[in-house]
C-alpha cells in the first residue's frame, strides 16, 4: 500500500501546484479545499482496498483456517485484524495530512487528521465486517463504497424526505421514517474531516467530541457485528 | 450450509451487539438535525464545468442536480417559503440541469408548479418569464408548463395582456398530437376577459374555420362561445 500513498501524495502535489497556477485569487484556500478533498476520498478508498484486498487473500491462501485452528478464541484473531488495520488507517490519517501543513494552520491540519483518522478507522471496520460476510473482492468492496457514499449524502436524502413528514400520504410517512431508521444506524461522515475546518472556522470542541463519540460506537458496532458474522461462520 | 447456527454464537458477543447499535442509535439521535436554508443556494457552476463533471453522463448529473436543488425546495423543518430564494440563481441553476437534459421535464415542471407558485409576484413573473423561453426552445415537449404558466399569469397575477402572450405562443408554436385542444384555445377566452370582443371572435372564428379544432365537443363548444359572442358585439 505504501508505493499507492507515495503516488497519491505525488498526485496531490501535482494537483496543488495546477491549481497554483490556475487561481487568480486565494489560492491557499482552493489549494487547502480540493486537495483535502482529494486525500480524504483517496484515503478512504486505499484503507477500504487494503482490508478486503489482504483478508481475501488469508481466506484464499488459507490462513484463516490454519489461525482458527489455533487454541485461541475466533474473537481474538478478529480484535487483532482490527487493531492492526486501524493502526494503518491512523498512520495513513498521519501521512495523507502532512502536506496539507503547508496550505493551512498547523492546529487545524492537526484536528482535521484527527477527524479523518476517525473516518479511516470506522471505514477499516467496515471493510473488516464486509469482507467477512461477503468473502469476495468485489461484493465487499462495492458494499463499502455504498456505504460510504450513502453515510456522506445521508444528510442531504434527510432533508428531501423530511419534507414527507408534513403528507397525509401513508406511502410518504413511511418513505420518511424508513430514511430515519436508515440514517439512525449510519455514521455522519458529513459531519467529520470537513474542509471547512481548514480554510473557514476550526471546529468547536463540542464537534470534535462528537467525532470521536461517534467513531467510538461506529467501530464497536462494526466490530461486534463482524464477531458475530465470524462466530456463525461454519470454518 | 455455511453457517452455525445462532446458539452457536457467544452470548457476550450478541449482547454487545445490541449495546453497540443501541448506544449508536443514541448518538444518531443527539446529532444535529440536518436542515437547509434559502439562502445557502450557491451560484450554478458553468455549463462546461457541468459537462465536465458529467464524465459523459449528463441526464444522471441533471436529475442528481435536480435533487440537489430539492434539498433548498423542500426546506424540512425550517418553514423557509420559496420565495426565500435567490430566484437569479435559482434560474440559472435550472437552465444549466435544462442544457444537461433538454429532454428533462423536472426542471420546468419545478418552475412553473412551485416556483412560480409564490405570494411575490415580482419573483412570479420572473419564473413565468424562464418557463416562457425555455418553452420556445421544445413547444411540444414543454407546452404543459407555459400552459399552467397562462393559468397563473390569469388567476393568481391577474395580468391578462402576459396571460395572452402565452396564451399566443401557445397557439402558436404547439403542434404536438397530444396536447389537448384547449391548450390551443386558450387566447380568445383571454381576450374576452379582456374585453376585446372582436379580437375574440375573430379568433374564434379562425379556429373554427382552420381546421384545427378536431374534437366535437371543443368545436361545439366553440361555435356556441362564438354565437354568444356575436350576440354580445350587436348589443354594444
């Protein structure tokens, strides 16, 4: 994985000096803004493929089995994977934001690394819980991406469906709490890593708080719910 | 099968599944609610930037930009009416989903059914006025929102001579099989109301003798409308 950090570190750095060239005016502001974009999206991608990428090839290879066959609980090896992709989601989180550090004030570089170490780990748990139910490259990292897509327009489909509250129709009422029950188990990934704590306002420490609140349960959830699916597992 | 059954399971690990989506859905709850606000409606990007963006999908970007414009519509929660918008950007936004998607109704559909659907006649005529041209552009495709356009213009705006105006384009410029026929017909009532009784009959009186009138009960209704006309113009 690390070659694809370096080339997508070379791809920002290309991307920052275009832009360099292309603003007329706040030109750190821009650069700050697609760049941050960019390493989040790509970030979350490279710790996505990573995990279904190297639990697939266990499975394949047979190193489940053999790790199973061990005298040690299922949860164990499980709690490991989990420790050991999320300490590569937060070194990522560490790399990805260090050139930003030359576009924006080093404190708000700091939060917002936090806020998308946050990100990256709930994101590893998640691949972590698809790979394990799906066992397949493709269906685990198709579910993911869905997932991540669906927690960050989540906002914007609750607001549409919000407005169904006020209807006397049955079939909107339902529509809206259907997207309420959707949303009740998703994470807020719009309201993590924004871009705006770079280039506007730092976060109150109320929305950091938050943050990581929300990291903190995601990722028991996500890993709980992969104990289970591990647990029910004929191997 | 594949899988172990349920019992199978540890119950420490069911257990603090249960936990962990119940304490989600806790903090799910303390969220902020997520609201829009008129006023965050943003300048339209370019249409190049747009087709850029595409990445050769243009009807998905103009029915995903269609949405993304819903979430200022419906302002959930927030109360905030259209006429709230800015209607400047609001047009420009829904010009350029137009030129992804001529073929789109949504957009026109929008301005002339809730847009222009607002107590602020000024921003009223300004929608009716974006519904007018882009209806030049596809008469057949668009005549059913310049129609409900002419209704407002009527009834909620009381201007009959901008009634007229699209009552003529209407007349006009829509030749569509499928367009009822009083969507053609529209104009001489118009006149009427405004008192220009002869500019009416003789309207009437070209419609009736043109052809264009197909069904029975429009032509009939028509030539009685006419009659009473002529009755009206010997009284005077």
């Amino acid at each position: 994985m690390l070659w694809l950090v370096g080339v997508l570190l070379l791809v920002a750095a290309a991307s920052a000096a275009f832009l360099q060239q292309v603003a007329i005016t706040e030109t750190a502001r821009i650069q700050a803004a697609i760049i941050a974009a960019l390493l989040r999206g790509c970030a979350g991608f490279l710790v996505a493929a990573f995990v279904v990428m190297s639990m697939v090839r266990e499975f394949n290879d047979k190193v489940l089995e053999l790790m199973l066959a061990q005298p040690w609980p299922r949860a164990a090896y499980l709690f490991g994977k989990f420790v050991g992709f999320s300490a590569a989601a937060l070194l990522l989180a560490a790399i990805v934001s260090v050139p930003l550090a030359l576009l924006a004030p080093a404190s708000r570089v700091a939060v917002w690394a936090l806020s998308l170490a946050c990100e990256l780990v709930i994101l590893a748990s998640m691949s972590l819980f698809c790979v394990i139910t799906l066992t397949h490259v493709v269906p685990a990292l198709a579910a993911v991406l869905g997932f991540y897509v669906l927690g960050r327009s989540m906002t914007a489909i609750q607001i549409i469906a919000q407005a169904s509250e006020a209807s006397q129709d049955w079939a909107d009422r339902l529509a809206s709490w259907i997207v309420q029950g959707i949303a009740a188990i998703l994470p807020r990934f719009d309201l993590m890593t924004q871009t705006a704590w770079l280039v506007d306002a730092p976060p109150a420490a109320g929305a950091i708080a938050s943050v990581l609140a929300q990291a903190a349960v995601y990722t028991a959830l996500l890993v709980t719910a992969a104990q289970f699916d591990l647990h029910r597992q004929n191997l | 099968m594949r899988e172990r059954p349920l019992a199978d399971v540890p119950r420490w690990v069911g257990a603090g599944l249960a936990l962990a989506l119940a304490l989600q859905i806790g903090v799910a709850w303390l969220q902020p609610r997520p609201s829009a606000r008129a006023e965050d409606l943003g300048p339209a990007p370019g249409a190049s930037t747009l087709r850029l963006a595409a990445l050769g999908e243009p009807i998905a970007l103009a029915n995903l930009l269609m949405l993304y414009l819903q979430a200022f519509d419906y302002q959930a929660g927030t109360r905030v009416p259209y006429r709230n918008l800015d209607y400047d950007r609001l047009i420009d936004w829904l010009s350029r989903i137009l030129e992804l998607d001529p073929a789109g109704q949504y957009p026109l559909m929008s301005a002339s059914r809730l847009y222009a659907d607002i107590p602020d006649a000024a921003k009223q005529r300004t929608m009716l006025e974006f519904v007018y041209r882009e209806y030049l552009k596809d008469p057949n495709r668009r005549w059913p929102w310049l129609a409900h356009a002419t209704i407002l213009a009527k009834h909620r705006l009381k201007d009959l001579p901008l009634a007229r105006k699209y009552a003529t384009a209407l007349q006009q410029h829509t030749t569509a099989p499928e367009a009822p026929g009083w969507v053609r017909q529209m104009e001489p009532f118009i006149l009427e109301e405004m008192n220009e009784l002869e500019a009416a009959r003789v309207l009437i009186g070209g419609l009736l003798a043109s052809g264009q009138v197909k069904d029975r009960r429009d032509y009939e209704l028509l030539g009685r409308r006419l009659k009473e006309l002529e009755q009206r113009l010997k009284a005077k």
